[in-house]
C-alpha cells in the first residue's frame, strides 16, 4: 500500500562551484512505500551491515559469517547501501552490472533483505538519477526477496516500525533550512509508529568519528568537501531524531555506536565495514560508546522489554552490544563494556579474510 507519494526536487552542489542545479527529479516515482512486512511477535532479529558493494575476500568471508550468526535465526538482513561499487548501474553496463550486484546480494543471510542507495550507487558527481532508478527498479522486482524499490519506504513487524532512507537525496540538498513540504508526508510516517520500537536506515551517519565525520561536515577522499550534508543534518534532527529509537547507517567503513543523538534518546549503529575498511579521523568530536576500525557486521534484537546491538568482529565472534529498555536508556551489556578501540585493524582483518577466502575456495562475483 502506498502511502502518499511525494515528489522533489533537490538541488546538487557540485566540487568548487556553486551552481544549483533543478534538475533531479526522479525517473522514478518517489513515495513512502509500505514494502512487505515481517511477522515475528515475541522476538525479532536481524543482521545489519552496509558498504558491501565489492567483491573479493572481505565481502565474501563477511557475508559467510553473517550466514553462520544467524543461521535460520535472523528474521531478515538490512543492506545500507553502496551496494554496488564503484559507480552502481552504469547504463553503459547495466546487464554485467546488474549480474555483479545480485550475485553480491545472493551471499547473505536467506530471507528478505531490506535495501538501501549509497552515494556509490548514484552518478558520484552529476546531477542524475538514472543509475539510482535502474537499482531500485531491481529492488522493486516481485519474486527476488529484495525490497526498497522507492528512496523512501517503511515496513512493520509486531515488534518494530522500520523506515528507509535514502540519504543521497538529503545529502545533496543546496538550502539545509528549506524542507520541501512534500516531506510532511514522511514525517507522519514515521511519528504515526504505534509499534514498541522505531528504527530508521539509511546509508549516511548522523554522527562519525570516523573519516567522513559528522552530517553537515563531510569529507570525501583526500579531505575535500563535495556535498557537506546540511539538509540531511537538518530533515534527520527534524524528522526523524525525535521519533526513532535507534537509527543505522554506513558510509564511513567502521563500526560505531552512539548511544545519543543531538542530546536525545535516539542511538545511532554504524556498521559500514562489509567489504572495506578504514582508519579513525584524527580529531575526533563524538563521544561513543564503541568504536572499532575493523570489519564485521552487528546483529539487531528487539522484544517487548529491550532493543539491542550486537557488534561481530571480522571471524564472526561477538564482541560488543549495547541495549536499551522501554523507560531505560543505553548501557553496555557484560562481558562487554564501553569499547573504544581506535586503533587500525583492517590489515590484520584483511589478511585474515584473504586466507579465509582462500581455503575456501569462495567463487567470486567478477
């Protein structure tokens, strides 16, 4: 059921200029979609991991571990996006492409997977949304267990409303202090949640420690600015921080979790590590209840009582979890307490996977 489509149109920024561009409107409808819902009633659990969208040893060991976790036990995966690197569909390409892309999906967890667009997944530098449509059109298709077929969506379980983002749209926005009033309709989405639970994703963070850093401050590659994030900093505390309970993202290839937003009870769980790994910033500014500079995946459970993430290293162990109960806030679970680990792992992860990958004799998707 679709719930009142809504359309816009974004302006892109582009490096070293300051033309605003009208021009993105979307080859596809963009709506608040209801995609199929998930009935689990006492517990609800599912794997989460995003920035996957390249093939090789560390993408394909994670994706393996994530099916050993969860093991008929994970009711879904959620996908953050950047799921196909480097520049998604290519129009020039979109048969090998699309071939690549659901080859990367069919190696995790089976069931349905909940999808995402990453900046990697769009045009990385004009003002087009033809290789955004041609992803969703995939998603979109009955038949694949893939859903996410709009760049905003929701669906509901008995324990938990979920709503999708995707962030592109916000991030690349010229005037942060201007909603476009077709929003409202997502707004209501999400403030008319009547579930124990509220939950959003989308590919960028909120809050970073890592290389990108904070919304409205972004970084891209060698330290230069590109699209800074301030409309998505300003629809995110607006609409979506004072409504979710925990929201989660990818985008810096970490994993982080924050157990407050801009000062409220929302938490936020990067886990960006799938496939690509990076060190911390510098200057870190966030306060976190976790961080590690490794790769790995986290693992969602929500009940009546409690929300919960489990944070997995590279080999599948857990070593992390944060959890929150309805009139409690966020505290570190035991054996694990707050775990601020800023040293570099990826290396030692990779080469670890690498040698993994290689015993097993994994097919690649390339």
């Amino acid at each position: 059921m679709r719930v009142h489509p809504i359309s816009l149109l974004l302006g892109l920024h582009l490096a070293g200029c300051a033309t605003t561009v009208d021009a993105l409107t979307p080859g596809r409808e963009v709506g608040v979609e209801t995609a199929p819902s998930v009935n689990a009633p006492t517990e609800l659990r599912f794997a989460v991991v995003g920035d996957t969208g390249r093939d090789g040893p560390v993408q394909r060991q994670i994706a393996l571990r994530m099916r050993e976790v969860c093991a008929g036990r994970c009711d879904f995966t959620i996908l953050l996006g950047d799921n196909l690197y480097w520049e998604g569909l290519r129009p020039e390409h979109l048969v090998e492409d699309e071939r690549r892309l659901l080859c990367l999906l069919a190696q995790y967890p089976e069931g349905p997977k909940y999808l995402v667009l990453g900046n990697h997944d769009y045009n990385p530098a004009f003002p087009d949304l033809e290789r955004a449509g041609a992803q969703l059109a995939v998603f979109d298709r009955p038949g694949d267990d893939l859903y996410g077929g709009r760049h905003f969506y929701r669906f509901e379980t008995p324990l938990a409303s979920f709503f999708g983002l995707d962030t592109n749209y916000l991030v690349r926005r010229l005037n942060p202090e201007k909603q476009p009033d077709e929003l409202t309709a997502f707004e209501r989405s999400i403030a008319a949640a009547k579930t124990p639970w509220t939950i959003a994703f989308g590919h960028h963070p909120v809050r970073s420690n890592g290389q990108h850093g904070n919304a409205g401050t972004y970084l891209e590659g060698d330290r230069y600015r590109l699209w800074a994030g301030g409309g998505f900093r300003h629809f995110m505390q607006e609409h979506v921080v004072p409504h979710a309970h925990l929201y989660l993202s990818g985008h810096d290839h970490s994993m982080q979790f924050f157990g407050h937003v801009y000062g409220t009870a929302m938490a936020q769980a990067i886990a960006g590590a799938g496939a690509k790994c990076d060190d911390a910033s510098e200057n870190p500014t966030n306060p976190a209840m976790m961080e590690r500079y490794g790769n790995g995946f986290a693992i969602v459970t929500a009940t009546e009582k409690f929300l919960s993430v489990r944070y997995h290293q590279a080999d599948g162990s857990p070593f992390f979890e944060a959890r929150r109960g309805r009139r409690s806030g966020w505290r570190a679970m035991p054996p694990w307490g707050p775990s601020v680990d800023r040293v570099n792992h990826c290396e030692a992860d990779h080469d670890a996977l690498e040698k993994a990958d290689t015993a097993s004799g994994a097919k690649t998707c390339d």
